[in-house]
C-alpha cells in the first residue's frame, strides 16, 4: 500500500467517526435524560442500515472522550457511566476541532 492510499483509508475511518458522532451529539441534543453507551448505541440503530450500527459500547465511550459540551458520570444511583448534553455548540466547535 503506497502511502496516498493509506491516507485515503485513514481520511474515510475519520469521516465514519465523524458521522458517529455527529449521531451521538444529535441523540444527546433530543434526550431529556442522561443516556448511557447502550441507550445511545439502540437510538443509533433505529431506523438505522445494520452496518452503520455495528458500534460497541467501549468504542462508543471511547469516542467521547474529551468531548466538550458534554457532561459525562455516574449520577445518583447508577452504576454506568451516563452522558448528557449540556453545551450543543461547544459540541460542534470540538467536532470542527476549533
């Protein structure tokens, strides 16, 4: 593999996360209530191709990591990390990478 072909395999892997996020921050953005990994992985696949939804629990914590805008702990009387929106433009900027 040369390395223009690498680059283009790593660019697609980004866009694909990219999307993923964009997903998350939009189910985040419509909740009422703190979501955990599995809530917001089974509101990924509604509606959703199966391929797109193939998204697992860790990679899902994983993505956000450091996410700005978002609020993430175990609130009262759980016992899974929870996510919540608490800035939607702080979100995009940090997805635009400003």
């Amino acid at each position: 593999i040369d390395s223009a072909q690498s680059y283009r395999r790593s660019e697609r892997m980004t866009r694909k996360q990219l999307r993923t996020r964009q997903e998350i921050g939009r189910i985040l953005l419509e909740a009422n209530e703190p979501l955990n990994a599995g809530e917001i992985r089974d509101r990924i696949r509604d509606g959703k191709r199966s391929r797109r939804a193939t998204i697992n629990l860790i990679s899902l914590s994983q993505m956000l990591k450091g996410a700005r805008g978002i609020e993430s702990g175990y609130f009262p009387k759980e016992d899974r990390m929870r996510y919540r929106m608490i800035d939607h433009e702080a979100y995009e900027r940090w997805l635009r990478r400003e």
